[in-house]
C-alpha cells in the first residue's frame, strides 16, 4: 500500500529537532521476515520502521482534511511521530485503517495484503 502525502517525521527526544516536511511516500510492506514496516521516502532517502508492536496512538481527527499523526514507541524507548498531511482522503482512511489493524489486532495483521520485499530490495528503492 503506497501513499504520496506530505511527511514529517518528529523525534521526541529532549533536544527535539522539528523534523521538515517534504512530499514523499509512505508504504506499509513485509520485510523479508515478513514483519510490517512503515517505509517513508524514495529509493535514495528512505526511513524504515518495524511497526508491530510499536504503535502507541493513532490521531486521525482530521482524516477528512488529509491529515493524521501515528506515535511510535521504538525498542530503546525513543518515541517518533509521523505527521501525514495532504494525502489522498480515501487513501488515508484506508492506510489508517490499516494501521489500527496492526495496533490493535495483530493476528489479522498478517492477513493484510502487503507487498513482500526482501532487505536488498528496501535499501534499493
């Protein structure tokens, strides 16, 4: 599932750096081990998240307008953010929609239909 948007990526650490937008993409795929990850960016910059198990909230308030936030609790403790805007509305609900799936019913996470990549293939597109 590919979806073009604006992104912006925030880190919340203490000396928290507002990360910038820019127009990208984001893709939900299954690694090679086949765990979900959250693929933001083209070949060249692209910024690669394990989401299982590491949703903690999902903002969708403004689906409406193209607009949603997801928070994640990375392994080590570190929290991102991952601010969506100007996506596609239809597009967003669905891309939500499925990441609620992976928060909240990690069984049927597996049965999304995601495309498979292996490692060579994520760190060449």
């Amino acid at each position: 599932m590919v979806l073009s948007c604006e992104v912006c990526v925030d880190y919340l650490t203490q000396d928290r750096k507002p990360g910038r937008k820019s127009k990208t993409t984001l893709n939900l795929i299954r690694d090679e081990w086949h765990h979900i990850c959250l693929v933001i960016g083209p070949k060249s910059k692209k910024l690669s998240f394990r989401v299982e198990g590491v949703i903690a909230k999902i903002y969708d308030k403004f689906l409406d307008e193209g607009k949603a936030t997801v928070e994640l609790h990375l392994p080590g403790g570190s929290m991102v953010n991952v601010l969506v805007s100007n996506a596609n509305v239809e597009e967003l609900k669905e891309f939500i929609k499925n990441m609620k799936i992976i928060q909240n019913e990690p069984v049927a996470a597996y049965e999304l239909d995601l495309e498979c990549h292996s490692e060579e293939s994520i760190q060449s597109k």
